[in-house]
C-alpha cells in the first residue's frame, strides 16, 4: 500500500468520517482491507492497518488497539512506513511533492526512537541537517536566507522553539551532530526563556523546554561566545587590524576606536554574525577590505570549529565540525 498524498500544511490529518463508536477515521490510513484499528491520542483517531498486532478490543469486525501517540503524529509514522523516505525527501523528483515541515520530522525522530525503526531517525535527521549543519559555509548561506538546499519548510517564528526540541531529539536518537548549530541558536535565546522554556507561537500552545543538563551547556557556551565576540572585535579595533597600508590604517585605526567605544552594544553571544559595516569598509582600499574580510572569516571558521568544545559536547560522538577554507564568493560585507 503507498499513499501519494500529503497532509495538509499545518501536518494535521485531513478528517475522515466518524466510526460507530464516535470516533474519527483518518481518510488516507483507513484501509477498507485493513485488518486491525489502531486508536490514536485522546480524542480518537481510527487508523486501520495491515499488520498483526496483539490487541484489546474490537470495532467494526477488526482488533482495536489503544495507543498513547497523538493521532497527527502517528499518522506521520504510518506514512513513512507505507511510502518510505519519499514520504519526506524528493526521491523522484516529484513536481506535488511538499517539504515536511519540522513538526513532522520531529515526529518521526521522536516515534522512529520510541518504536525502534531507525531508517525514520536516519532519513529525519538528515532533513534536519540541512539547517543544523556542521558546515560552515553552508551556515552563513543559511544566515543570508540561502534556503534552496533546506529540505525542510522553516518556520521564522519558530526558529528558538525549534532549536530546543532538535538539541532534546539529537540526545535522545544520538544524532550529536544536530548539536553544534542547535544549541548555538539556543544560545542566543533569551537567559529567562531558556530556563522557563520557549512556547510555540503557531502550531500549538505548547511550551518546549531544555533539561538542566543541556540548559547547564548553553549557559557555559554563552560565556565562551561573549569572550569569542570580543576577540573578534579586536579585529575592527586598533590591537589585531590587519590593515597596514598608509592610506588605510589611520581610517582603520579611527573605525576601531569607534568600535571600542560602543563596545559593550557590540559584545553578544552571536560572534558568527558579526559583519563589518560597509561604511567602514567603503573607505578603505580594495586590497584592505580583502584583507579585513579573510581576517573576519578566518576568525568566525575558528570560532565554529570551537563550537564543541565551546558547548561542551566535544566528546560526543558524531560532532565533527566542517569549515572549508578559503570562502569564495561569500558577500562580508553584506
Ligand atoms: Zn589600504
């Protein structure tokens, strides 16, 4: 049995007609030829599939079982397990077909570990990795809204909320290597929110948090960062310029002194955003803004091949950061 069509935008099940006991049937899962119902979440979602299972009760001639998983996130199971990865990765190049949206790769991490069906994990996470990459340059296209390798459809408003539950779903399946990117993005979220934990503004009214563990990390981490900041900062300042033509250093020299003047505005724990400003750069000559752009970078690879260590997960497996040097075509200055 393969279904072809996906569920609507917001991941819900499209509704089906109500059984004889009141409950909902999902209209792509309900098999007339299924030979056993499972019963989903609270409300009660009918699913009727083709596998043996020991059950409990019986509807409509067929054993019923009762299981605990919302009915959206159990559909997207049994999705998966009827199409395969083409449920969520264009294998064939389909023109209908639809990116998944985070929820349903979360769901699938989350069940695929619960029910032990690890290729979900495997072809979830690898969606995933499109955005929390371990390569660097993929990062900063990602940063300056490069989306077209994302394999998943992002949701602005839920980057913080997404953020926590990828760090909880990569310790939980051992996907280590969704980490680094994750829990730098948690870095940057609001010290009071990351403790009382980040609620979803749009797909649910639900509140994701972080264990004290992972909370723990990221506190540490935003300390490291703060300090990687400033040493970056040292490049627009008059200590570490690599400005050293005639023309150029005095105009450099006067730009960092602005830059340490307003200091504690430019200190954050995004040390991978800072960018110089095109004004600052206009002045100096083409072999200087070069020079300053590949000093930037070489920082900002440095700081991203810390990240681990930074985050204190570096003896975890599978964390293994990429950061090809030199950058060809990349705008800093944009
Ligand atoms: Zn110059």
């Amino acid at each position: 049995m393969t279904l072809h069509q996906r569920p609507g935008d917001d991941g819900a099940a499209p509704a089906g007609p109500t059984s004889s006991a009141g409950i909902q049937k999902d209209n792509q899962l309900w098999l007339e030829d299924g030979s056993i119902i499972l019963v989903a979440g609270q409300t009660g979602e009918l699913f009727a599939v083709p596998q043996p299972i020991v059950s409990v009760d019986s509807l409509e001639g067929c054993p019923v079982v009762r299981v605990p998983d919302a009915a959206q996130e159990l559909s997207h199971l049994l999705r998966y397990i009827y199409d395969g990865r083409s449920f969520i990765i264009s294998t064939t190049g389909r023109p209908d077909f639809v990116k998944p949206t985070f929820a349903t790769l979360s769901a699938l991490m989350r069940l695929g570990h619960k029910y032990d069906i690890p290729e979900a994990i495997e072809d979830a996470s690898s969606c995933l990795q499109s955005y929390y990459t371990t390569n660097f340059d993929v990062y900063k296209r990602l940063r300056q809204r490069d989306l077209v390798d994302l394999l998943f459809e992002l949701r602005e408003e839920d980057l913080d909320a997404d953020a926590i539950e990828t760090v909880n779903l990569a310790m939980l399946t051992g996907k280590h290597s969704l980490l680094p990117a994750a829990m730098y993005r948690c870095c940057q979220i609001d010290s009071d929110e990351l403790i009382d934990g980040v609620q979803r503004p749009v797909r649910d009214a639900r509140t994701v948090h972080l264990n004290a563990d992972c909370i723990r990390l990221c506190r540490r981490g935003r300390e490291h960062l703060i300090k990687a900041c400033g040493r970056v900062l040292k490049v627009f300042g008059l200590l570490e310029s690599p400005v050293r033509c005639g023309r150029c250093a005095p105009v450099a020299k006067q730009e960092g002194a602005g830059s340490i003047h307003d200091i504690e505005l430019q200190l954050t724990t995004d040390p991978l955003e800072l960018m110089y400003g095109s004004d600052a750069l206009n002045a100096l000559c083409s072999r200087c803004q070069t020079s300053m752009a590949d000093h930037l970078a070489a920082q900002q690879r440095q700081i991203w091949c810390k990240l681990p260590v930074y985050l204190g997960i570096d003896d975890l497996e599978g964390v293994e950061m990429v950061a090809p040097s030199p950058l060809e075509g990349m705008d800093w200055a944009a």
